[in-house]
C-alpha cells in the first residue's frame, strides 16, 4: 500500500519495485529508503508530459527552471542523512515535493522551504493528496533556515550552494547531519557534513553531482531584472 490511500492499484507499483531494484542495485541500501521509494508515487510529482518517465532513474523537469533529482541522488541523500524515523528533518528546496514525501516515511517531522511559489502550492497540494501529516512547507529563502523550529537532526539541501550557508551550520543540531551539494553553477560534489559536539562542521565529499542552483542571501544570486 502507498502512502495516502494512492494504492498498488495506480497501476505503477510494477514500476517502482523495478526501480527500487535498480537503485539496489546501484549500492544503496537502507531499507527504510528503498521502502519508501517503493510505496511513494513519483508519476503524480511530475508533469503530465514526461509522466511515463517517472520511473527512469533520471532528472526531470517540473517548471520554473527546476528538475525533480534522479531517484539515485534522492536516496543517497537520505541513506546519508541515516534517518531512524525518529528526527527532525529540514529540506530546502521542496520542489515537486517528492524528497518530502520520502522523507515523511523516514522522519518523525520535516520542514521544507521554497522559494517559487508555484511550486510550493503545488508540492502542499499533492502532499495532501497523499494524506501526509508530518510535513510543513514554507514559501521562503532556503539559505536562511527555518528558525522556529530549529535545531534540525539533519538537513538535505536539495540545490547547489558555492559553500555551506552559515544559517543552516548554526540550526543543525549536534551531531547532527547536513547534506548539501557543493560547487559553482556547473561543476558540484554531493557532500556530509557532520556538526561535533563543540560546534564545528566537518565535511566529507560522497560523488560528483548536478543540481540546480541555490538561490538566496548565502547561496547565489538571483537573476537581475
């Protein structure tokens, strides 16, 4: 059964387990992530157009200059973040709303931010189609945080910043576990930050990666005009 009542019966549960087995294949292994990739309905996060792609390990467009991440990248970042389902999680960058509702599966509450709002109606709307309740979205700057409800046992950043933006280091929680792509406009690494006891942030580099970018006060700069 899929989350929300949106059952095996959609007619694209063949589909997903043959993507989780690829993804399986493809070194991730955290249950919990491959489950829920297995019971979230991806097709009804992206376009009508590209729909019978929404099963290809691959990026697609979903408006306003963004991409849905591939299913690789989307559970790699969560087998990263080593989710019980017991944390706090903050998103930036919703998006389609697909990674927030993968992470409701694997996270007891998560707060997510966007910036366009197009799309932030748009992932509210399918999230309670899907009967979610342990999600808030945000129309906002995603450098900033979320404040209020910080600290965050982790935070998956879900676009490209040219470094860790200083807001997210001081909400993540001790010990707790940033994952952010890295790099300029063109060129990024998938990286694992981790915060020590004393407050200071290590990062590790995972793979090479493509995203979108950031947009925002500690990330890149909006287009002029």
């Amino acid at each position: 059964m899929v989350v929300g009542g949106v059952g095996e019966r959609d007619g694209f549960g063949g589909y997903r387990s043959q993507l989780v087995g690829e993804l399986s294949a493809k070194g991730i292994k955290d249950l919990a992530v491959l489950r829920a990739i297995s019971q979230v309905p991806r097709h009804i996060f992206v376009p009508e157009a590209v729909r019978h792609r929404a099963y290809e390990d691959s990026a697609l467009p979903i408006g306003g200059g963004q991409t849905i991440s591939q299913p690789w990248v989307h559970a790699r970042s969560l087998e990263l973040a080593r989710l019980t389902g017991r944390e706090r999680v903050l998103e930036v960058g919703t998006g389609s709303g697909y990674q927030t509702a993968l992470l409701s599966l694997c996270a007891d509450q998560v707060f997510s931010i966007e910036r366009l709002p197009a799309l932030a109606q748009q992932a509210r709307d399918v999230l309670a189609l899907l009967g979610t309740r342990n999600t808030s979205i945000m129309l906002g700057d995603g450098t900033l945080g979320w404040r209020p409800y910080s600290p965050y046992d982790a935070i998956i950043v879900s676009a490209a910043s040219p470094e860790v933006p200083q807001p997210l280091v001081e909400q993540l929680a001790p010990g707790g576990r940033l994952i952010v792509p890295l790099g300029d406009r063109d060129q990024q690494v998938l990286a694992v930050c981790t915060k020590g006891p004393d407050g200071h942030v290590s990062c590790q580099t995972v793979s090479d990666v493509r995203f979108v970018p950031l947009i925002g006060q500690f990330g890149f700069p909006g287009e002029a005009g």
